[in-house]
C-alpha cells in the first residue's frame, strides 16, 4: 500500500523541494498532461477543460477577481490566467469526452477550487515527487479518470440521448472528423436539427468539437515536423488558421506546445 505524504510534515517538504523533477508531456486519448512551470500568463480562454493542482500556492485572476489555492478546475472557454513560482501538473482535457462530461456534470461554477478532484490529484503529485516515477503518475491518473469514467457512463446527464450516443460515437471515432451530416442521419435527424440540438445539449458547437479532434491529430506531428507541414498535414488552410484554431482549444500557440517538448 502506498503511503501518501502528510503536507504538514516538514521534513517531507523539505525533502521534496529538494527534488528537482524534470518537466515532463504526454499525451492520452481525451487529455493531456504537464508538469512543469509555465510562464504564459497573459488571460486567455480555451475549448479543453483544464485542471491546474500544485503543492503550492496557484494564482488564478478571472471576471476582474483573484483566488488563491493548490488548484483548480476551470470550465470550457471561461477567460483566466493563472500565475506560479513553481512547478504544477496542468491536465487539458476533452469536454466531449467521458471525463469531461463526468467534470462538467459535477461542477456547477466556471472555476472551482474545492472538489474532492483537486484533493485526489494533490496526493497523486506528492507521491509523484517522493518516487520520482513519471510512469507512476501517468499511471495513477490514467486509473484514476477511468474511474470517473465509468461514473459518468453509469449516470447520463446530457438530456438528449440522441446527443449522448452522439459523443460516445465521437469518442470512439475520435481519430477522424466526422461530418455533421454523418452524424445527423445517426440521429435521424436533419442536420441542420442535429446541429441545434448538439449546441443546445452542450453549450458549444459542433464544429468547435471536431476542431478539437482535427487540432489533437496534429500534436504527434509537431514532435517530427514544422508548424506549416503540420496544418497543411492536420486539414487546416494555413499555418494561422492552425495556430488560431490549436489556441482556442489549449491556450497556448503550437511554438509554445513545440517549446513544452523540447524542455521535457
């Protein structure tokens, strides 16, 4: 059985702050994960659900107001910018997607900074930095949004249950953009109906969730290919409507994304 770290023993945060973890990125089906520091703090506002947890203090300014805490969680397209002195675990994760459906159902403010969620992932990270495994934080937060995975399946909360099988579709098909058209006579339903209802159900469009996947495909190829090749090769126009796009899903342009991998 693993030991979770007491917060308040000062001997474990002084030994921890010793340790000096390297900045680490992977990429998973429905989300990402960072750790590391982040030095973008200019507001913005992005499709992916993020979480932001650090075993110190976070700084988050949003709607003209400042929160202080170990962490957050910050609803789809809500402006913010967050600020820190250290290191913290940034996880961006697909509102369509069966965690972010479970998330989204289960906080009811644009950012929330006291859910068991955030406590959960805090003890994860302690543990992180006492074994010093990458492999054993992947591994602990893949178990653990499984979990709150088959929580959301096991509870339907879209009112729609065209809508719901919809995502689960689009889940499963995540590695192509679907046509609205595709998924409309899925439905049975017009497409033009079949957009409405989507909208209506999830408070964003349609094309903004195959923007999503569109822009997801592209991150493996950043790892081997410039930021041009990579929009002509992901379906974009041109690099800016890549870059556009790729920040209105996740914040950050795709230079700061290729700066994330050469520093991990």
């Amino acid at each position: 059985m693993t030991t979770i770290l007491n917060p308040e023993d000062k001997s474990q945060t002084t030994m921890n702050s010793n340790k000096q973890q390297k900045n680490f990125l992977l990429l998973k089906k429905d989300y990402g994960i960072y750790y590391g520091r982040l030095f973008d703090n200019s507001e913005h506002k992005h499709y992916a659900i993020q979480i932001s947890v650090s075993t110190k203090n976070l700084k988050i300014h949003f709607h003209k107001q400042q929160k202080t805490s170990n962490g957050f969680i910050i609803k789809s397209n809500v402006p913010h910018y967050l600020s820190s002195d250290d290191k913290q675990l940034l996880i961006l994760i697909n509102p369509i997607s069966s965690i972010g459906h479970y998330l989204t159902s289960s906080i009811k403010k644009d950012i929330e900074d006291n859910h068991f969620i955030l406590t959960d992932i805090k003890k994860i990270i302690l543990q992180f930095i006492e074994k010093e495994s990458k492999s054993f934080l992947t591994n602990e937060l893949e178990s653990y949004f499984s979990r709150c995975k088959c929580t959301c399946e096991d509870n339907i909360h879209i009112k729609d249950e065209r809508i719901h099988k919809v995502l689960k579709f689009m889940n499963d098909n995540s590695h192509r953009v679907i046509p609205a058209s595709e998924m409309a006579n899925y439905c049975s339903l017009s497409t033009s109906r079949f957009l409405h209802l989507f909208n209506e159900n999830m408070n964003f469009s349609f094309r903004r969730a195959q923007i999503w996947n569109k822009v997801k495909s592209s991150l493996h190829k950043l790892e081997d290919q410039n930021i041009c090749d990579t929009a002509i090769d992901s379906g974009f126009v041109d690099n800016a409507h890549f870059s556009k796009s790729f920040k209105e899903c996740f914040g950050y342009s795709p230079s700061f994304f290729l700066r994330l991998i050469k520093e991990s």
